[in-house]
DNA sequence: AGACCTGTTTTGGT
DNA sequence: GACCAAAACAGGTC
C-alpha cells in the first residue's frame, strides 16, 4: 500500500528514469483519475519535462520546467509507476501514460482507481487547502507532541489523520504503535512525554526501516508486527509463527479501531 | 462551531 | 462469487 515508504520510493524511480525528456502526449484511459480537465493536462504539458521531484506524506509532486506547472500524483491503495519503451510493453492497469518524445513512456499503474493526477501551480498552496500536516519524517518530537496532545480520540485514528502528520496509514500505525508499546485506542491526549518521544522514535524507524527496505515486507527485521498481517508473504513454512508478538510471544490481537483492521500486543500495548 | 465518527467510493485478489 | 482491503472525503452527530 503506498504509504509514505512507498510513496518515497516511487519518487526515486521517477527520478531516475523519467527527467528530462519532453512530454509528447498524455494518454488516459479514464479521465475519473484526473483531478485536472483533461484537455488543459494535455495543453499544458505537452513539450514540456520533468526536472525535479518533491515529496510529502503520500504527495508526490513532479515539477515541470515551468515554475508554476506541477503534476500532483497520490497513489490511492494500489498506485505504481513504470517506465518502458516500446507500447507492447505497456504494463496491466496503466491508465494513464505519459509519452515522451523519445519513445520512452512512464505509465501511471492504477488498479483500483483509487489513484489521481492532475495540475496545480504551488505546492505549499496545494498542502494548505488539503491540510496536509508535516511529513513523518520531517516532524520534531515537540511539534508531533503539540499536534497530538490537543486531541481526545483514540492515537490510532489521530495518526491516520494526514492533517496531523503526513505518510501514516494503517499498516505503519499499528507498527508504530507497536514498538512504542501504545494501545491503539490509548486517548491522545493522555500520552506521556517518555510515550511521545518512544511515539517519535518509532515513526522514524519504521519510515526509515521501510525505506531501506524498499517496502518489501517480508525483509523486515523479525522484530516487526508487520509479519502478522496475512498479505506478508510469508518466507517461513509455519505461518502459525507470526501470529504470536515477536518480544513476549503473546497472541497478536486483531480487532477494529476506527472502522479499520488492527494489529496489536494485547500484553505489551495496555490502555493506560 | 468544531471535534469526532461513520459511510461511501473503487476494483482486483482471494 | 461474495467479500475484504485501502485512503480520502463527504456527511452525520453531539
């Protein structure tokens, strides 16, 4: 799931493959995705490139030689990107395809179509109206603890919420949670100083953990939650052995904490 | 008013 | 073949 990590890594493969070269044509195979009339897209960015790339939270923003032309992208649940030649190539479920002129293509992978793409000519203009917080791993401890002491509900739906920090979603935060030892239905408002800055230390490390790792699960340290989550594939025979918590061995507990699936050490992560 | 919570959207994989 | 997962936003409640 795109996520920060991922988000970041994708920012990467742009970067490396897609500079550069002149924008020939936009092809969109449904316009839903874009957040831009498709027409003014196409318009505006034809014989134009990309230089450069900037990310925040889930936010890629690909900028254009033109200062206030910017390609926003937010990869949904299942986004990707590829960059490829020729148009045999073109991958499943790249819906929308940038062409350059020199018949290269980045295609823009959307299987759920739960992604979009489109215009905007600020970036910090653009975060302000979707009240896009800091990114996680731009965050201090002491603003991360003044945004989140002020709210009363639950830390797990708080640090899903992308106004409060941005890149956080349900997988991270039930792993942040977890090497914090926070329950996820612990009320913001009542964490301690020593839980705010276990909170800090561990959105760092599992942000840089899946980074390095390039959000490949299954390479995660074992001292990771992320190996109870049925969808990791798992490279051991007894799959029995990630449903336990890797420090105590205690049965991972699955519930529900703000309409959303949750993971969590019944023994090491109590309320209060 | 504002904080918080729930429902809807979308589709492929299981 | 029904159901689940996900993020963001709209709309609801108190």
């Amino acid at each position: 799931m795109p996520e920060l990590p991922e988000v970041e890594i994708r920012r990467q493969y742009l970067e490396t493959s897609s500079l550069h070269q002149i924008i020939a044509n936009i092809d969109v195979e449904d316009r839903k995705l874009l957040t831009t009339d498709y027409t003014t897209l196409v318009t505006t960015l034809a014989g134009r490139q990309f230089i450069s790339t900037h990310r925040v939270g889930k936010n890629l923003f690909v900028l254009t030689d033109s200062p206030d032309i910017i390609v926003h992208m937010h990869f949904g649940m299942t986004g990707d990107l590829e960059y490829y030649h020729s148009s045999l190539d073109r991958p499943r479920f790249a819906r929308i395809v940038f062409e350059f002129t020199n018949g290269f293509n980045l295609g823009f992978l959307c299987p759920r179509k739960f992604e979009r793409v489109g215009l905007i000519d600020n970036i910090d203009a653009f975060l302000k109206r979707k009240k896009i917080g800091p990114d996680g791993l731009a965050i201090s401890v002491e603003e991360l603890a003044e945004r989140i002491y002020q709210k009363k509900a639950f830390i797990k739906p708080v640090l899903l919420d992308q106004s409060i920090v941005a890149g956080l979603g349900n997988w991270i935060v039930d792993e942040v949670l977890f090497q914090a030892c926070i329950h996820p239905e612990r009320h913001a408002n009542t964490l301690t100083n020593d839980q705010f800055n276990q909170l800090h230390n561990a959105i760092w490390l599992v942000l840089k953990t899946a980074i390095r790792y390039e959000a490949t699960y299954r390479d995660f340290p074992n001292s990771f939650l992320i190996h109870v989550r049925e969808w990791d594939d798992s490279p051991y025979d007894d799959v029995e052995a990630h449903k336990f918590c890797p420090r105590c061995s205690t049965r991972i507990e699955r519930t529900e904490v703000g309409g959303r699936t949750t993971f969590f050490c019944p023994k090491e992560q109590q309320l209060r």
